[in-house]
C-alpha cells in the first residue's frame, strides 16, 4: 500500500474516501499540523485508489485487512490517532473496533453512516448556498459535473482546493477494481458492535451533505460517548475546504483532548 509520511512524533493515521487519494487528506490536515509540532502523519492510498493497486481486494474487508496490515508493517503496536473521510470513515471506524486499545482518538469527518448506496441514505437533496454561475460556465462539461455535483460553495477557492485535493485522485483510480470491489461493501463485522469506544473522538457533517448526509451518523453517538458531534450550515461532502476554519478549529479540539487523555500536551 503507498502512503506519504510527514513529520515526527505521535502517529497520525488518515485514510481518504471512496475513489480519491491521500491528497485529500493532505489538503485538509497539513494546515492544521503545520502549526502543531509533534505528529507523524501517515497518508495511504487505499486498494485501487492512488498509487496502490488494487491487487485481489474485493471488497471493505480486504481494504479494512489492507490498512490493519500497514498499521503492523509501519506502527506495530504503538497506539496512534485515526482520522477517516467518507468511506473511509467507514473503515476509521472498523479499524477503531478492532483495535481498541491502540487507537487514542477517533475523526470522522463526513463519514458514511449507512454502508448502503448513496440512494438508500437519509440525506438531503444537493443544495447551491453560495452560486457562482460564471465560475462552472467557464469549466469544461466535465470538470464542471465532477465539481459542480458537490459543491455546495461554488467559488475561485474551493475549486482550486477540489482541483488540488480531490480531482488528481479521480483522475488515476481503477474504476473496474471500485465497482467490483462495491459489490461487498458492508464489513462482515458491525463497527459499534461490541464495547463502546471511550475515547475523545469527533464527527463532523455537513448541513448538505447530499453523499453521506449528516442525520444517520447521530444514531453512532452512543457508541462513541466522548465523540463531538458537530454539523455545519454552507457544508457538503467537500466540508473541508467549504468550511476550512471551523475544520480547523475542530480538529485542533479534538488533538487537545485526546493529549489530555493521553497524558500529553499536545
């Protein structure tokens, strides 16, 4: 599996959605890390995404087996903090049920509640807040649907943020591998099935998240009794950079409670 390293310290493990590549993690974390000293950001390519082939991966488990298996390679047994995007949300969540122990924080931002299509999903309809007609009339038909399908702000700096962060991820996956590897997307294992995780965790959501909507990830709430839960009005799947300083600030508040309970000073 690639991945992309930055920086020293408490490892950080972030794992992107369905279809782009680490890049969106990067784009979104490193802001925050290059003002906080003291992490080792791991960024992955799942299986069939980025730069890691897909191999024989059929479906959420074996992708779930694929990051279990980096975490021996590169990390061992040493505990670290567990970031997840959409999709992989998902498999954030997975990971944290089967390694309860070593992951010290969970991040879920616009994680997928439900693993069903985006069709069977209590969400919103895909709403324009901020409308900028001229910036998608000078796209091409296909930039535009890409970025135009999402956006909930449509301007000059969310689209620089989609061409950085998520379009180079589109652009290089293995489509055939992606809808083979659909087919099998619940993990065999429930993610809160068994104990609750009892550790500073943080869920985050858009207001028009019309991918993976914001209400199906409340009922999660129990089983994560010290999770944030926080949705943002003018936010999409793309909260991210749509929202970037509330983000920010979240995922600042989340790094300082996990230290607290960890003992560190973050």
């Amino acid at each position: 599996m690639h991945y992309v390293e930055h920086g020293t310290g408490t490892p950080v493990l972030a794992v992107h959605g369905w279809t782009p590549d680490h890049r969106l993690m990067t784009g979104c974390l490193e802001p925050v890390f290059e003002r906080r000293p003291g992490y080792r950001r791991l960024y992955p390519d799942l299986p069939g995404m980025g730069r890691s082939p897909a191999g024989s991966a059929r479906g959420s488990d074996d992708l779930l087996a694929a990051l279990s298996g980096l975490v021996d390679e590169v990390l061992g047994d040493e505990p670290f903090l567990l970031v997840g995007e959409s999709y992989g949300g998902y498999l954030a969540r997975g990971l944290a049920h089967a390694r309860p122990a070593q992951v010290s924080g969970l991040a879920l931002v616009c994680p997928v509640g439900r693993p069903v299509p985006t069709l069977e999903r209590d969400v919103p309809e895909h709403t324009v807040v901020r409308a900028d007609p001229g910036l998608l009339a000078a796209l091409d038909p296909a930039e535009a649907e890409e970025y135009g399908g999402l956006a909930v702000v449509q301007s000059a700096e969310t689209l620089a943020r989609f061409r950085a962060d998520v379009a180079p991820g589109l652009a290089i996956a293995d489509f055939a591998a992606l809808d083979r590897m659909r087919t099998a997307w619940p993990l065999a294992e429930d993610p809160e099935s068994g104990p609750r995780y009892r550790k500073p965790a943080l869920i985050v959501c858009g207001r028009q998240d019309a991918s993976t909507g914001f209400a199906e990830q409340y009922a999660l709430l129990g089983h994560y009794p010290r999770a944030s839960y926080a949705v943002l009005d003018r936010a999409g799947h793309n909260l991210q950079f749509e929202q970037p300083a509330l983000f920010e600030a979240l995922v600042e508040e989340w790094l300082d409670r996990v230290a607290e309970a960890s003992g560190g000073a973050g």
